[in-house]
C-alpha cells in the first residue's frame, strides 16, 4: 500500500525521511517521484515520443530542484502507454514545474494532438527506497 504526498506535507527531503521510520530509507535522501502517465495511438507513438521528450522531458530537467527524469513507454498493437517518472527535493520544487495547483496535470501544447483514452494522471509519492549505484 502507498501513501502519495499531499499539499502541506513534507516541504523537504528531511521531513520526508523523518515521517518514515522504521522503512528502508537507503539513498532516497527523501525524494519525492512525480508520476504522469498518458495514452497515445499506436501509429504515433514515436512522435509522441520525440514530443514529449522535448518540450515535457527537457523542460524537467531544466528545473531547479529536480532530481532526474525518466519516461517509459509500452507499446501495444492500438495504443502507446507512457509514463514520466520525475524526481524531486521538495513539493516547492515540484510546483517550479507545475505550478501551485501542482496534483493537475500540466498539459503540453499539443498534448490533445495526441491523447487517446483517459485524461492523462500525474500522482506523486514518497521515495523511500532508491537502490541505484552511486
């Protein structure tokens, strides 16, 4: 079971490490991940994909405060799943990028362009275990 993270909350990556004791905390020095997915058709996924990776993936990056970016992306025989995964300092940081209603989706211009399905979602979550080498 998760706990996403909500307004109010742990403002930095002390406090997030502070509210989990007792959890492995191992390297996530109290990161907070973003979570956007969205759905695409198939036959443009790869557009998509160069679209999102230029005007959604490098303006994250560019923020302060964040931590690092990656997007996933699952193609099926009619639709492409993709998710962007961002890590974070802080919700302050978070709202750099978003803004201040930061739970809502931040929309790339040409996002209805390409959207199929369900709105796209943006979640976020505790980082409470980030194992990766250093």
């Amino acid at each position: 079971m998760s706990r996403s993270i909500g307004e109010g909350e742990a403002s930095s990556h002390q406090d997030l490490a502070a509210r989990a004791p007792g959890r492995p905390t191992a390297g996530a020095a109290g990161l907070i991940a973003r979570i956007w997915r969205g759905r695409t058709r198939a036959s443009v996924a790869d557009e998509y994909t160069n679209y999102l990776y230029e005007e959604g993936v490098r303006a994250i990056a560019k923020v302060p405060g964040n931590r690092g970016v990656q997007m996933l992306r699952e193609v099926g025989d009619d639709f492409a799943d993709f998710q962007v995964l961002s890590y974070w300092d802080s919700l302050e940081a978070i709202k750099r990028f978003a803004g201040d209603d930061y739970k809502k989706v931040r929309h790339l211009p040409d996002d209805p362009k390409y959207m199929a399905g369900a709105a796209p979602t943006v979640r976020h979550f505790e980082v409470v275990v980030n194992d990766w080498p250093q």
